[in-house]
C-alpha cells in the first residue's frame, strides 16, 4: 500500500520516516519530496508498504501523532485520475505573452516600409 504522510517537520529525514512505520511491519520504501531547486523538504512524502493490513494499523496509529512538535497527518495514497494531472500547458487557453499584445509592442505597422525598402 501506498501511505501519504503529510505535515511533516521540514528537519525529518527518511531514515526518521522508516523507522517510525517500521515499528507497524515491512517498509519497502520511502521518500520525502522536496524542491528541486533548493532541495528542502516540502513537508510531505510516501511511504510504501507491502503489507495492506501492516499499513491500515501504521495509518490508524500514526494519523495526528505528533512528530518532532508536528501532528502528522497520514492516510492511504490515492493516485490522481487521469484527467486532472497538471502539465506545464493546462488552464493556459493558447499562447499568452501578456501585457498589451504580444512582444512587438513597439508600434508601427511592422510591415517592413520605412527605409528599408521592403514590401509586404
């Protein structure tokens, strides 16, 4: 089973992580997510174990215990439907380059006139 924990204490490590569901059964893994930017902790992670009912007890024991000052919360992971996973293009309605009208904002026809020659 896959366990969300959420809340957590930005200092926790994994090793702290594992060992607190490891008191309830097997760990297969864990992980804390952080900022790929600054690689600090965002304060919630993954723990998976295989045994669902070893997992059951560690959520209906760990859920609102507190960790290092922190009530924690724990609870079974569910993944997201399909359809609301987020990518770098939704919500966005096209190609916005904000502000008053895209990126050639200098005024003028910009039809290559002037004295350049040009023709359109």
């Amino acid at each position: 089973m896959n366990i969300f924990v959420g809340s957590l204490p930005f200092s926790i490590e994994e090793a702290d992580l594992r060992e607190s569901f490891e008191a309830y059964g097997a760990v297969d893994s864990v992980k804390i997510i952080t900022d790929k930017f600054t690689g600090r902790s965002k304060g919630f992670g993954f723990v998976e174990m295989p045994s669902d009912d070893e997992a059951q007890k560690a959520i209906d024991e760990l859920n609102g215990a507190t960790v290092q000052g922190r009530a924690i919360v724990v609870n079974k992971s569910e993944p997201k439907p399909e359809g609301e996973r987020r990518s770098f293009n939704s919500n966005r309605g096209g190609e916005s380059r904000g502000g008053y009208g895209g990126g050639n904002s200098r005024g003028g026809d910009n039809r290559g006139g002037g004295d350049r020659g040009g023709r359109y």
